[in-house]
C-alpha cells in the first residue's frame, strides 16, 4: 500500500538536498567569478604598469628586456591562475556531485544484481 506520509517525507528530503546542492553550486560559481574578476584587474593593472615602464625605456636593449620581463610574469601569472581555476572547477563538480553518490551507487548495484 502507498504510504502518503513517507512519500511526503522522502520529497521533502529530496527538496531539501536538491536546494542546498544549488546553494553549494552558486557560491562554487561566485567564487570562480570574484577569482576571475580579481585576475582580470591584476592583469590590467600590471599592463598598465608594463607600458608605463616601456614609455619610459631609453633605448632599444631596454624596451627589449622589459617586454621580456614582462612576457615572462604574465606567462607565469596565466599558468598559476589557469591551475588554481581548474582546481577550483574540480571542487565545485566534487561537491555538486557529492549528494549523487551514494544513490548512484545504489542503482549501479541494483543493475549490476538485476544483470546478473
């Protein structure tokens, strides 16, 4: 016989998950964007600092070093940010699939006997 009031229960439990999954995802996703708006003007800023060092530059050796310089940190800055904002991804996809796990695995299990 179908219970109502269990029903009732497993929806609200399902509800409940499901909102504080989404509210896990939004902050997951507001950080990478305040991560990415703060590389944006880090980045800017340090152009920004790189052409006034080069409109400053004497001679031809020096422009040559500082675009170097400048070539170099920026490379370095791009591959540490690019890193820090894939684990970043990685995290956000561990904990919204994290309330999935275990009835996944359950249904695997089931199909797997049901298989057999």
């Amino acid at each position: 016989m179908f219970n109502f009031e269990e029903a009732n229960k497993k929806g609200k439990e399902a509800m409940d998950a499901m909102v504080k999954n989404y509210a896990e995802a939004a902050k997951g996703f507001q950080s990478i964007a305040a991560e990415a708006s703060d590389y944006s003007k880090k980045s800017f800023q340090d152009m920004v600092s790189h052409m006034e060092a080069l409109t400053g530059a004497r001679s031809f050796e020096a422009v040559m070093e500082l675009q170097t310089k400048y070539a170099k940190t920026s490379y370095e800055s791009f591959v540490s940010e690019a890193t820090k904002m894939s684990e970043m991804y990685a995290d956000l996809a561990k904990s919204v699939y994290k309330p999935y796990e275990a009835p996944v695995a359950k249904a695997t299990k089931a199909a797997q006997t049901a298989a057999a």
